[in-house]
C-alpha cells in the first residue's frame, strides 16, 4: 500500500507545469504522515519536511495533549498542524498556509495540472485507510475516507487546476 502511494507521490512530482502544486504535499505530509505525531516526525528524521518547533514531548497522563505545528515542505510551502491527543483519541487539522503563499508570491505555485490532479485522486485511493467517498461542488471537492479507526475529511478549495487552498481533517482512534 504505501509503495503505491510512494509511486503516486512521484507522478505528482513529475507533472507538467506547475512548480510547486499543494496537492503533492497535502498527500504527503497531511493524509500519508498525519495520523499521528511520530509519522509527523519521522518525516523530519528523513529530511522530507523541516517543522519550526515541533512541539516537546509531554507527559503521556495530561490530557489532552495539544499543539501546533508549521511544516515546510522541500517545495517551499508551509502547512499548519493543529492537533489534540487524548487517550484513545488524535485528532488534527492540516492545512496550507494558504496567505503565506500569497504573501510569498507564489500563487502561481498553486496551479496544478490535470494529470497532477488525477494522480492526487488516485493517491487518496492508494494510501486511504478505507473507502473514499467525493463529492464535487462549483467552489471545490471534498473526499471523505472512512477507515476502522480512522476518518479524514480532506477538501480542496477552487477549480480543478486553480487550487486556492487544501486541509485535511483527521479522526484516529488509537485505543491504549
């Protein structure tokens, strides 16, 4: 499973025209590595992202454990993590610092071709923890993934290659 999400994540990379479009990261870091902290993490060991100050080890009996993280990705564009772990409960909310790169300049970066597009789709289906509902609307789409422990809501805001913004909400029930 996650070779075939590793395979889509280099089609996604390898689209035509755009330099840096979200989709690849939103995959990556928020829907692949965003169901808990130590896949987050890991990440950073493996030099796929650097986090501004990844949030200090806590003891595990507070609850619930709360922070915010901002991940910056090898294409330069910058993702918040907001999450709550609870005892048998993480929840998180990833999304591009979408007015970061506004202020940047670089919303031509968020373009994506419609192979880019696709391969996202396919790489929801690929790397899911379960089955993928979609649901298409004139202001963007919405993929439901429904696992076992697992739910994320994941949304991308614009039209098929103009994306304006992307998060992915996240529901894991961990069960110590």
């Amino acid at each position: 499973m996650r070779f075939l999400a590793a395979a889509v994540i280099a089609i996604l990379m390898s689209g035509e025209g755009a330099a840096a479009c979200p989709l690849n990261d939103t995959l990556k870091l928020c829907v692949l590595n965003g169901q808990n902290l130590a896949a987050l993490h890991s990440g950073i060991n493996r030099g796929d992202w650097t986090v501004d100050t990844p949030s200090p080890l806590v003891s595990p009996i507070s609850q619930p454990r709360t922070g915010r993280e901002l991940y910056t990705m090898s294409s330069g564009l910058k993702f918040a993590l907001y999450y709550q772990e609870y005892r048998s409960l993480f929840s998180a909310t990833c999304e591009l610092d979408y007015f970061g790169a506004l202020a940047a300049d670089r919303s031509e970066d968020l373009r994506c071709s419609s192979a880019e597009f696709e391969a996202f789709e396919a790489g929801l289906s690929a790397a899911s923890v379960g089955s993928v509902t979609t649901e298409r609307k004139e202001s963007g789409t919405a993929y439901l993934i429904e696992g076992q422990n697992t739910w994320m809501k994941v949304v991308v805001v614009g039209k098929r290659n103009d994306v304006l913004n992307s998060w992915v909400e996240t529901s894991v029930l961990t069960r110590r």
